[in-house]
C-alpha cells in the first residue's frame, strides 16, 4: 500500500508582509515628526543667528528737530561724519518715501500714498553699522558725534527692540530640539515593545530552537533583520510624506522676501541633517532592537 506524501507546508517565524502590523505604521508617524520638528528647528537656529549677527552692531539715529530743512541738513551731515569714521562700516540715510511705506503697511497703504502719512511730521532716520566684533567703544564715540552734528538725536539700537525676538525665536529652536529627542525615545521604544511582543508571541518555537542548539546571537539575527526591515519601511514611509510637506511649504516660503520669515531657512547644512535623520534613525532601530532581544533571550534561560 502506498502512502500518499502530504506536502508539508512552510510557516514562517515572522510574517513577511511588508508594513504589516501597527509598529511600522506607528514608526512612520513618529518619523514624519520627527523630520519636521528638525527642519523647525534648523530654520528657527539660522533665523536666530541671521537676526542676531544683523542687529549686533546696528544702530538707527533718530532727528527730531522741528524744522524739516533743519531735519533733513542734520540727517546729510551725519550721513557723511559717520561714513568718513574709522568705526563705521556703513551710514545711510532713510528715505522718506522708504519711510513712509514701511508706516503705510500699518495704515493699510501699501505704497505709502495715504494722505495721512504725507501730513505727518516724520524724523528723519540714519542708519549705522558699526565695524569689528568689538564695538564696546563704538557706541560712545557715535554719542559725541551725533551730538556734534545733530543734537537732540537718539541713538536705537536694533538689539534693544530685535535682541528679544532673536532670543524667542533662539528657545523655539531648543524646543523643536527637544521634540525631535523625545520622538526619538519614543521610536526606540515602539522598536523595544515590538521585540519583547515577537519573542513572547513564538516563545514556543524559541525553546525548540534552543533545544536543537541555537545560539541566542543567532535567534538575535533572526528576529533583528525582520525588525530592522519593518522599521525601515516605516521610516521611508514617513520620510517621504515630511519631504512632500517640507517641499510645499518651501514653495510656499520662497515668495517671502522680506521681514523675519525671509531669515528662515534650512541651507546644506540642515538638508543634509534631514537626510541623515533617517538612515540614524534605522541604525538605532537595528541596534535598539539587537540589545533588547539579547538582554530578552539571556532572561528566557
């Protein structure tokens, strides 16, 4: 009598569909985040140190004498002291017309054609970079030289009114820093749950495996690869959706040319941390998820 062979059929340890399960679905998100909470910050840090290295040694001089010839020969006069000044790097007077427009965006004029604005008395401003990194005694050698040639002038530097802006702008960089490590943590242990949760799940099959003489390196590898696979799945995953947003909005951001927003940018530096952010953050989940099932397996003996 012949026995029919049965064919045997073949389970897999680990499934091998790919983004199946929630952890690489969950990886994705946290990457997503991740990225963007990085490109924050990046952005936030250079506008911080371009705001800052603009305002540290500028300084606007402000007439107000009653007399607008007076005013404007104070204003010419000043201009040209200053320019001719070791200290100095640059002196340039505000045009009216200029000045006028900056106020017209608060009246609601565009191009500053309100008759409102034309009726105003408006100082007449000189604007001053000082030269150097050291510029402790520059800002006493302008006093003497503005009240030579404009008396009654006050001297605004940009620091006093721009300095807390950059600070601001400076603590929303740490935070966006902060954000990105505690994601970071939370990634690493979304990866320690899913180990522990495999080797639980075939803890069945782990013992057999030991039994016919399996080292714990090699149930390591074995569960380690599919791990690192899923995760990295997620992490391409989110990875692309942060670069399709960050795209749009730098789209959206390079119709901004002027005021505050126009500082915030990520350079090569910051485009080539968000490159590297996700090929780190496969090392760690390979590395987390080795040494969670080690210190895992040495505990099942």
């Amino acid at each position: 009598m012949i026995i029919p062979r049965v064919p045997v059929q073949h389970r897999r340890l680990l499934p091998d569909r790919r983004l199946s399960g929630p952890t690489p679905w969950v990886i994705a998100i946290l990457m997503m985040l991740t990225l963007l909470a990085a490109a924050a910050g990046v952005g936030l840090s250079r506008s911080a140190n371009a705001i800052g290295s603009a305002i540290a040694g500028r300084v606007t001089v402000q007439i107000v004498t009653a007399n607008p010839v007076t005013r404007a020969e104070q204003a010419a006069a000043l201009r040209r002291a200053a320019a001719a000044q070791p200290f100095v790097l640059s002196a340039r007077a505000v045009d009216r017309e200029e000045l006028q427009a900056t106020m017209g965006q608060w009246f609601g004029s565009a191009d500053g054609d309100d008759p409102v604005l034309h009726s105003l008395p408006l100082p007449a401003l000189v604007d001053i970079d000082f030269v150097g990194e050291d510029r402790s005694g520059h800002m006493e050698q302008l006093r003497a030289l503005v009240a030579a040639e404009a008396p009654g002038a006050r001297i605004i530097p940009h620091a006093e009114w721009l300095g807390p802006v950059a600070r601001l702008i400076g603590s929303l960089a740490w935070i966006a820093g902060g954000l990105v490590l505690l994601m970071t943590l939370a990634s690493a242990a979304v990866v320690i749950m899913t180990a522990r949760a495999a080797l639980g799940t075939h803890f069945a099959t782990i013992e057999m495996l030991h039994l016919i003489g399996a080292t714990d390196r090699q149930i390591t590898r074995l569960f380690q690869r599919r791990i690192a696979i899923d995760t990295a799945y997620g992490i391409a995953l989110g990875s692309v959706v942060a670069a399709a947003i960050l795209l749009l909005i730098g789209w959206q951001w390079a119709g901004i040319t002027s005021g505050l927003a126009a500082t915030a940018s990520l350079g090569p530096t910051g485009w080539a941390l968000l490159l590297a952010l996700p090929l780190l953050a496969i090392a760690l989940a390979a590395l987390t998820a080795r040494q969670t099932l080690l210190a895992a397996l040495k505990k099942i003996l």
